[in-house]
C-alpha cells in the first residue's frame, strides 16, 4: 500500500462539534492536526512555526469576519499556506473567500465522503503548488551556478554583441548566435579554420595576434584604438581581448562586436556638418578680416590711436576665428585620411622628389637644407597616390618646422627587406622621451620653450598614422632632445 | 596705371581688397563669379588677375585653366586665392592645383594685407 504523506492541517472554528469532526476525520487518515478558536489564536500558531501549517481548514462564521481578515493576512504575508473555508450554505461569503484567495469551500453538513472529496483535493493542489515551487527554486538555483555549460552557451547566446572566440593559431573555437547570422558562421564549416577566412580584417587579425602574444604592457596600447568591420550595411566596432586560463596563460582571444553602424552614421553627419559650417563660416570671416584690414591699415580713412588699436585686436580675433574653422576642417580631414580613396601602382622615387621640391621654398626661408638620397631599384607600391603625397609633406614639413636655421634635413628612400623604408631625418630640437609616445596622437603638440613660436594644430602626425594605417604601414621614432629626429615609415610592398 | 582684376564671389571681400589694391595706386576691375570673370579678362585686358579658387559654378581653377589654354590671354599672371589655412596638407594640395593650371602664384586666405600688396608688385614691379 502507498502510503500518503501527511499534511498538517489547522482548523480554525469556534464550534466545538464542527471542529472536533474535522480533527477526528483528519487524524484518521493520518495527518497532522492543530486547532484554533480564533484568528488570534491562528496566527499565533502560524507565526511561531511557519512550517508546521500547510493547510487551514477555516470557518467563515467566526466572530466579526474574522475568517476574511484570516485570509486577506496570510495572502498579503505570502504563506505558502492553502486554505480552505467552511461555512453552513457556502453562499456570497464563500465566494468572496475564494475571490480573496481562498481554494474551496466545505459546507459545515458535510458527510464523511463529500468532506474527502473536498479535502483531498485541496491536498493535491497544495502538494502541486509546493512542487512548483521547489522546482522555480531549483531553475533559479542552477542560473547562478555558472559552470553548466548549458547555461554558459546560453548567457554567451543572450548577447547582443556579436563573440567569436579564437584559438591560439587564430582558429575559431566558438561563437555566439549573433556572430553566426553575422557571418554565416557554422558548426561545421567554421569551427576549426582559421578566423580570417570567415571575417576578413586584416586590421581585426592583427589585434587577434596582438591580443595573443599579449603580455599586459601592451594593453594600455590596445585601449585606446578598435578595429572597426564592415559586414553587410553594418559597421561593427571590434574589442579584443585575450583568453587566459586559470594559470594566467593566454590561450586565445575572445573578439566582440559592437554594432555602431548608428553611431557611425552619427559621425559622419556631425562631421559633414561641421564641414559645411565651416566653408561657410571661412568666406565671410576672409572678408571680415579684409576689411577690419583696410580700415586698420587706414585705407577708410585716417584712425585715432584708440581706433588703430581696437581694430588691431578685432583683426587677432577675426584671425583667431579663422584658425579654429581651419582645426575643425582639419579634424574632418583625419578622418579622410584613413580611407584610401584610390589604390593604384605607385612609383614613389618619381613621387618623393616632386614632394620635396615642393616643400624646398619653405626650407629655404626657414634656411634648413633638404636632401634626398633614393636607393635604385625600388619596387612600385600600390597605394593612394593623395595619401602617399600628404604622408611625404606632413613628416617633411614637420622636420623643417622643428629644425633651427642652419640645420638639415634628410630624406632616404629605400629597400628593407621585403618593405620599402623611407626615413626623414632632421638635425632638429629633438622630442623629450617622456612624449615621444604621444606625438602622434591627435592635438599633442610637444610644449617647451623651443616650440613655442611654432604654428600648428597637432594634427600632421595622426594625419600620418591614418594614412599608414590605411596602407598596412608602420612607423617609427628615434629621437634625441637636441640633437635631431628621425621618423622611420615602412610601407609593405605586394 | 595697372590695372588687377580682382574674382571673388564673396561682395565684401572684393570690396575691401579693392579698396586695398587702389590706395596701392592700381586700377581695380571686380568680378564676382568664374564666368563674368573670363569675361571681364578678355573685356578689361588687366595686367594681372587675382582668383579666388572657391566660386560656384566655374571654380578658379577651371578659369585658370582656360586663360592658360589661350593663347592670347596666357601671358597674364594669375594668383589664385586658395580658401585654405596654413596647413601643408591642404597648401600642398592648391600647390599640386596650381602647378597643373598653371597659376603664376597662389597666395592662401585669409590673406594679409601686407602679403598681397607684396606680391602684386612683385608681379606689377611697383605701380606705375
């Protein structure tokens, strides 16, 4: 025979007779019972042990609807506890006991019979209910462990971002279902094989590289740039980041993509923006400079020294105006810089000369002498004939503005193994160790004494690592503080 | 007297740098677009033209480039106005503009007195 497990039951009645049936019907079947003569009395019980209450068998005929307020606490105080009422015709106040949370209702006549039907599936819905509740506990229980690997799969899933986990060969080990519709990622095909046949990013492989062969100096490097993928119509900015495991070895790279193709278009309606405002501001404050000119000048007519002097100040900040427009083009122009418009074979000993023969009169002024040496033989390189022209002006104007008069600047082209090297040297003030880091960042202009006088908005050198960027370049700084410095540009040929 | 014709659309900048060239002692002709420009070169017969490179429709390239292609008219130095600041980048480029049309000069805006006055008589040998 299976043998139930007993419920403990509290019946709450102030008529002795009722309560006693109930105590004695329920004992029969084996289970627990407690009685009260009053909703005081209940709670008392309830209160002081809690688990000792699965049901109350509860009249609906206590004084001044006691019953009700019965009800209406335990529901507010979220007892798992199910009660069931009894009442003489289990009429309006029985309903309204049920709308109040109540499960059923016994009329007070009952019959052994009709008293088990009533109870015993009272018994049955609170043993399921305390099922159900046992089991959201346990659903709850295994989220918070995180090492099911279910749960894992399903966390990585629930991400917005694209995730593709790599390897240390940079073979993909595991992606996220976004990376998979992203990408066309699959099981099969993907797993396994090296991430640069599915993603195509050089910039992205290299940062997996970096990322791999990291060691925690290089991070604060990292920090500051992204690579950014376009897949589809979509722009996705890239973070990675290096998998260790627990002994603190890297053993892969995890890369997350960030969708950004709002925030991209954003950007470039901002800068499109400050463009247009820009040209726009640039023609009326030339005019407004002309003629706050000839006035001062006193082409209008002759000018007290009050006048003179005022207007001379309205001409500084007219200027002033015109240089800030001319930054926020600048900054616009960065941007520019580091997409190619146009890659085509470029022969860069016919394009270097030109560019310093361009820059000779500056030099000249300045009294800085310029010379090149070309190597024979170097190899056409495919790249952005405007880009490579503004990458030469850039490192060799810079060279002459930080070069004192009487001094030298020196241009070399050449082959370096597989790379073309062309190395602008300058017998100039040189850059103090402490910046040489940052010269390339945007704005960063190197403040002391010896620069004071020089004019620039900070910008040529990160105009130069975008378009380096852009054509898989690299560059490099040696420098002493007073003796010169040398800028080092490899350019990757095929 | 010389006579420099003087192309830019922007009204006020063409009227102070008039003002400018004439205390100079020079005759000054302004034109206020590329075409009434080419116009007046052919009308005027100045001695030297002073463009402005940013003007819709024909731009002071495309006007320099023109004058240069005739043979009549190629004589006249032209100093294109570029609407850039200092910086090599962008000089560079008007440089790069210029050399393929030909310009006799460039100076860049915002232009300063002083410098244009200079460059005028270096191209006009002082005013006469």
């Amino acid at each position: 025979m299976l043998i139930k497990p007993s419920t403990n039951v509290l019946v709450v009645e102030n008529d002795i007779t009722i309560m006693q049936r109930c105590r004695e019907l329920l004992l029969q079947e084996g289970h627990g019972v407690r009685m009260a003569e009053s909703v005081e009395e209940a709670l008392d019980i309830i209160q002081k042990q809690p688990g000792d209450v699965d049901i109350i068998l509860l009249s609906l005929e206590l004084p001044g609807w006691g019953g009700m307020s019965l009800i209406n606490i335990i529901q507010k105080s979220r007892h798992e506890v199910l009660i069931v009422t009894m009442s003489t015709n289990c009429g309006e106040e029985a309903i309204e006991a049920i709308h109040a949370g109540a499960y059923d209702c016994i009329r007070k006549s009952f019959t052994k019979d009709r008293f088990w039907i009533k109870m015993n599936r009272a018994i049955d819905a609170f043993r399921l209910n305390r099922q159900v509740r046992i089991l959201r506990r346990q659903r709850q229980a295994t989220l918070r462990e995180p090492c099911r690997e279910e749960n894992l799969l399903a966390i990585f899933n629930s991400f917005a971002d694209a995730l593709v986990i790599t390897d240390w060969k940079t073979d993909i080990v595991l992606f996220n279902e976004n990376a998979a519709s992203l990408f066309g990622l699959t099981e099969k095909k993907s797993i396994g094989h090296p991430v640069s046949e599915w993603i195509e990013s050089d910039e992205l492989l290299s940062f997996i590289m970096r990322a791999i062969e990291s060691d925690s100096s290089l991070a604060p490097l990292m920090a500051g740039e992204e690579p950014v993928v376009k897949v589809q119509e979509k722009v996705l900015r890239v973070h990675v980041d290096p998998v260790k495991n627990g002994t603190g070895s890297v053993i892969g790279a995890v890369s997350l993509f960030h969708d950004v193709t709002k925030v991209s278009a954003m950007d470039k309606l901002r800068a499109d923006f400050l463009s247009m405002v820009s040209h726009e501001l640039k023609a009326p404050l030339s005019a407004l400079l002309m003629q706050v000119s000839v006035i001062h000048d006193g082409l209008a007519g002759d000018l007290t020294a009050k006048q003179t002097s005022l207007l001379g100040k309205a001409k500084e900040k007219t200027k002033g105006m015109i240089t800030l427009v001319n930054d926020i083009l600048d900054y616009r122009r960065i941007e520019e810089g580091k997409s190619i418009q146009k890659i085509e074979s470029l022969d860069l000993t016919e394009i270097l000369p030109r560019t310093v023969e361009l820059m000779l009169l500056s030099a000249e002024e300045k009294g800085v002498n310029i010379e090149f040496e070309i190597e024979e033989d170097i190899p056409m390189f495919s790249g952005d004939s405007g880009g490579m022209q503004a990458l030469f002006v850039n490192l060799i104007s810079n060279a002459i503005k930080y070069t004192p008069n009487g001094g030298n600047v020196r241009v070399t082209l050449n082959k370096a193994g597989k790379d073309i090297e062309i190395k602008v040297a300058d017998t100039g003030i040189g850059i103090p160790p402490e910046d040489i880091d940052r010269v390339f960042e945007r704005f960063y202009r190197i403040k002391t004494e010896q620069t004071r006088r020089v004019t620039g908005s900070g910008l040529g050198l990160s105009i130069v690592k975008g378009i380096l960027d852009a054509h898989n370049g690299s560059v490099r700084v040696e420098s002493e503080v007073g003796k010169g410095t040398t800028f080092i540009v490899s350019l990757p040929v095929s | 007297m010389k006579k420099v014709l003087l192309v830019d659309d922007d009204v006020d900048f063409c009227e102070a740098t008039g003002l400018l060239l004439e205390s100079k002692g020079y005759e000054v002709v302004l034109a206020y677009d590329g075409k009434e420009g080419l116009e007046k070169v052919r009308t005027e017969k100045p001695d030297l033209v002073i463009l402005d490179v940013m003007m819709p429709e024909m731009n002071g390239y495309d006007v320099c480039v023109v004058l240069k292609a005739d043979p009549k008219l190629k004589k006249i130095p032209v100093i294109l106005l570029t609407g850039v600041g200092q910086d090599m980048f962008r000089t560079h480029y008007t440089q790069h503009m210029g050399l393929m049309t030909e310009a006799d000069d460039y100076i860049a805006k915002p232009v300063e007195t002083q410098e244009l006055v200079e460059r005028v008589e270096d191209w006009l040998g002082g005013n006469s």
